[in-house]
C-alpha cells in the first residue's frame, strides 16, 4: 500500500509534533515544518523516521506571503501530490518574550501567524489538491481552532484567542463548501491541552483545566493527534466542513 503524502505545520513541538509522530506511526510519510525551533523540528523529524516512515523538513515563516508559497510549492514537489495537509502553525504568545508584549503586539502576530497564514496556505494548497492526480481517498485539509472560541473567555486570553480561533473555524467551514466535493476540510477545537503552557501554568489554571473537562483531566497532544488521524481518514470521508472540540467534553464552571 503507498503510504499517504502528509504536510504538518508548526511541527517542531506541542500538538503539531504529536500530529506528525502518530501520522508516521500509522504508516504515513510526513513534511515537518517548522521556523524558530529547529532543535525541535529535528527532533520530530528524528520520530519520524524512527516511526519507519520519510520525511522531509521545511523551516519556514507562514507569517509571510512569500514563504507560504514556498512552504506550499516544496511541499507539493516532494511526492508531487500531498494527501492530508494539517495547519498547526501557531504563534506562542503565552511563554517566553512574547509573553511581555503588549496586547495589541500579540493580537498582531495571532492574526498573522494563525488566521492570516491558515487562510493564504488553505486556498492555495486546495487549489493544487483539486489540480493533483491522487492516488490516496479524497484530499482533506484540516485546520486548528479552540474549543471555547464559541463561547467566550474573559481576560486577555480570551480576547486574543476567541476571535483569532473562531476566524479560523468560520474560515475553514466557508472553504469546505468552496473547494466540496474535490477536497474535505475540517477544523479541530482543541480544549485545555497541556503543552508548554499547560505544564507550567499555575494551581489556579490547572484547576480550572480539570474542572472544565467532565474527564477532569488536560488533554494532551496525543488527543489532538488522534482526532486529526481520525478526520484524515477514508473512513470519515462523510465528515465534512465540521469543527470538532476534543476536550473531553466541556464543562463550564464558575470563575468569579
């Protein structure tokens, strides 16, 4: 059986690096990407391979336009066809120096990173799906949003991610009814996952993290890569233009 072609975005860690482990794992060859932390892009790339599958790295800025298509044309050269692509890219304004910005500083490289650059890839990437001759099932992009952008969130957090993550669900349900039924998209809602945040984040969030769940558990990036292998499958080829919250089932709780 040929193994399926798999681009994952922002791969070097978190949620993307998960996502490209379990494709590999399953079979699947994967483009890893990443731009800042290549000890980390190296490090997924290094899963990869010891998943049994190939692999190919691309160090890339998807803020910007010309490095999208770039990221997309090389992608596409690989295997000259590209099966299931995955936008995990993400800007990290919650640990490090970016946590020291303003908020007007951060919304602007959410909006870049996340919505801008998911937007300008996914067109692109359908177009060249609908034109490609693929030997795999139907074509699927999938996207990344979160679980309570529906809803809402109070504080900074909740202003810069609830608007930037609901953009990229509405994005992705207005694409799969462009680009259906040549090419399936969907998007994730991820819910309180434990990654670099999640695993210094204080008593008070973590509490709120157990609470918020019925499971009364994080998620971890292993649950988001399950369902992304899931959606990307033949067998939910009927799963179309959905957004799917993993996170445990979401339980609302007093904050104040």
């Amino acid at each position: 059986m040929t193994p399926r072609v798999v681009v994952v975005t922002g791969s070097s860690s978190g949620i993307g690096q998960a996502i490209a482990e379990t494709f590999a794992r399953h079979g699947d060859d994967v483009l890893v990407h990443g731009f800042q932390n290549l000890a980390g892009l190296n490090e997924t790339a290094k899963r990869v391979v010891e998943a049994g599958s190939q692999v190919r790295c691309i160090v890339s800025d998807v803020s910007k336009a010309d490095s999208v298509r770039q990221l997309v044309q090389a992608a596409f050269s690989w295997r000259e066809r590209v099966d299931v692509w995955i936008n995990a890219a993400g800007a990290d304004v919650l640990t490090g120096r970016a946590s020291k910005l303003s908020f007007e500083e951060k919304l602007e490289r959410l909006w870049q990173t996340d919505v801008v650059s998911t937007i300008q890839i996914s067109r692109v990437v359908a177009d060249r799906m609908i034109a490609q001759e693929s030997i795999a099932a139907l074509p699927t992009i999938l996207n990344i949003s979160w679980d309570q952008a529906e809803f809402g969130m109070e504080g900074d957090s909740g202003q810069l991610f609830s608007p930037t993550k609901a953009a990229i669900a509405a994005f992705s349900k207005s694409l799969a009814k462009t680009v259906g039924p040549k090419v399936r998209v969907n998007c994730i809602a991820p819910g309180w996952i434990q990654t670099a945040w999640g695993e210094t984040a204080s008593e008070a969030w973590d509490q709120r993290a157990r609470g918020e769940s019925m499971l009364d558990r994080w998620g971890r990036p292993s649950d988001i890569a399950n369902a992304a292998l899931m959606l990307a499958s033949p067998e939910c080829e009927f799963m179309n233009g959905q957004t799917i919250a993993v996170n445990g089932g979401w339980k609302p709780i007093r904050t104040n």
